[in-house]
C-alpha cells in the first residue's frame, strides 16, 4: 500500500524539515517488510485569495488534483477522531489487508479543510481537540506514520 501525505504550505529548511525528513527515512527503512509502497509528501502552495472560502476552494482544488483514482482519502482536521497510536496503526494495518492501493493523508492550511473536501474523506483524524499548526500536524502525522509501522512490525519503539 502507497501512502501520501498532501499538505498545504511549504516547509523551509531547519528543524522542521528535517524533523519531517527523518521520520520519513525511518519509515522507509522499516515498511518495505510490512507491506508498504512507500511515503510520498507534496506540499502545496497556500492560496493568496483575500477571503476565506475562495482560498480554502483553491487549497482544495490543488490538493484533489493530487489524489489518486480510488484512493482513500484521510484528513487530518481538528474535528476530526482523536484516536491513540495503536488504533491508528491497526486501521492502518486493515487498510493495508484489503488491498488498498493508496492511503492519502491531507493536511489543510491555516483555514483548515474545504466542507466540500472533508465531506469527501473516508476518515478524519484530529492530534487532540488543541488546534495545531500545520506544520506540526505535519512532524506529528509523520511520526504517528513510523510510530504505527514499529507496532505493526512489533518493534520496541512504542511502548505503552
């Protein structure tokens, strides 16, 4: 199974990215032998619209060109589920046993999701009920990615 993370704005170097960078590697480096096609990030420009409807409309669109035929869609949306690490790698785990091709996680900009777009979503996570930045939604989704692949592979990186 391929996941996809799409998140709207762009990290600069530093911390961030690299912290982005090395969960990514440490996925790879474990997720070949469980079954994953790997993990893909594309960052998309933040709209310029002055209103907010027009810009999360132009965030959506761009973000929906990215998403594959068929894939399953997850947003990552402070309304969403809180769920802890071991149920979201178990959900990971049944999406990767019935076959699904693609796994996409979206992470929306500082105006958050499109209702057109999240109404499209199979699922919809939150970190918590705090409101985040996007950028470390971005680091946390990322580490909860590695974090569900080292339970899955029974690693001792998780331990609760």
């Amino acid at each position: 199974m391929r996941l996809i993370v799409i998140a709207v704005g762009r990290l600069k170097a530093g911390p961030e990215r690299e912290l982005v960078d090395r969960y990514r590697e440490r996925f790879a480096d474990l997720s070949r032998k469980l079954g994953f096609r790997g993990l893909e990030v594309h960052e998309i420009t933040e709209s310029r619209a002055r209103d907010t409807s027009t810009r999360m409309s132009e965030e959506a669109a761009a973000i929906t060109a990215l998403i594959p035929e068929g894939a399953i869609a997850v947003a990552m949306d402070e309304r969403g589920k809180a769920i802890d690490s071991a149920t979201f790698a178990a959900q990971l785990g049944r999406w990767r046993d019935e076959s699904s091709g693609t796994v996409v996680f979206i992470i929306g900009g500082a105006d958050g999701l499109s209702p057109e777009l999240r109404r499209r979503v199979k699922a919809s996570f939150a970190f918590g009920s705090a409101t985040w930045p996007h950028q470390l939604v971005r680091i946390m989704l990322m580490e909860q990615l590695y974090r569900a692949a080292t339970i899955l592979a029974g690693h001792p990186y998780h331990r609760a």
